[in-house]
C-alpha cells in the first residue's frame, strides 16, 4: 500500500514536470514557411511574395524584448510607437503590417497549429498591407510582464 502511494506521487510529480516543460513556449524569432504565407495570402486573392527578414527580425526581437517588461494593456495601447521604432531600427520606410496577438490567436486543432503563425502573419498582410507584391516579414514570440504569451507580427514592402 505505503509502496503504491509512492510510485502514485512519483507519476504524478512527473506527469506535472513534464506538463510544466510543456507550457513554456518560450520566446524568439519563429521559424516561418514563407510559402505557406503566400499560399494563405493567394487564397483571399493578394498575389505576393513573403520573405523572411534578418533586420527586420532583429528590430522586432529588440522590441520584443522592451515589451516584455510591460503589460498587455500598455502594449495595446502603444502599438503605433512600436510600429515606428521596428521601422526606425530596420530601416524601412514604414511596416506594412504590425500586430501583436495571443500566441493561441488562431485555433490550435492538429493541422491550424503547425501553421498558426504563417496564416495569422497572411491576415495581417491582408488587412493592413498594400496588396500584391513583395514583403518582408519577422514573427517573434514573447511574455509580457503580466505573464501573457504574446507573438508580434511585422511586415514591410520589400
């Protein structure tokens, strides 16, 4: 009995580490498919191309890192300062698309999870950028200091 209580509280102290590992998404640049990016913006009818951006990925990684130390609410509310310092630091003109959503903004059934950031990614582009064209883009993921898991989303014109 005593022997089966303990072999219970060892599972069950596994089970939580393993669920705690599990929770951390952790932070930094995601690693996207830009043709599924552009597969996402060809089926609302925006005829582009999406790449990656090393500079655009460090402004946005540094931004990250500044938002992190403050809650959502200050985020939401300061998302036009963002914008303009993404742009400042990599040197573009202007973003063409900047939003920060919940890293569970899109659905995680088994197929929507393994592209979640590429199709929320395309819905910016589609909602705030200028149509066809090229676009360079960054996805980077962080948690603000109220412990929310965030992604920030940016694209520029190429």
């Amino acid at each position: 009995d005593m022997k089966m209580k303990r072999w219970f509280a060892l599972a069950l102290a596994a089970l939580l580490a393993v669920g705690l590992l599990a929770g951390c998404g952790g932070s930094g640049a995601v690693s996207l498919n830009d043709d599924k990016v552009e597969a996402f913006l060809q089926e609302s009818g925006i005829d582009a191309t999406v790449e990656a951006d090393d500079s655009l990925t460090r402004a946005a990684r540094d931004m990250a890192q500044t938002l992190s130390g403050q809650d959502y609410a200050q985020i939401d509310a300061s998302m036009s300062t963002i914008r303009q310092e993404i742009a400042g630091q990599a040197g573009v003109g202007r973003l063409a698309a900047c939003a920060v959503y919940g890293d569970s903004y899109r659905p995680s059934t088994p197929l929507g999870a393994l592209t979640r950031y590429e199709e929320t990614l395309a819905s910016c582009i589609r909602m705030e950028g200028n149509g066809d064209g090229a676009y360079k883009a960054a996805v980077v993921r962080f948690t603000s200091r109220d412990g929310m898991k965030l992604v920030l989303y940016v694209a520029a014109e190429a």
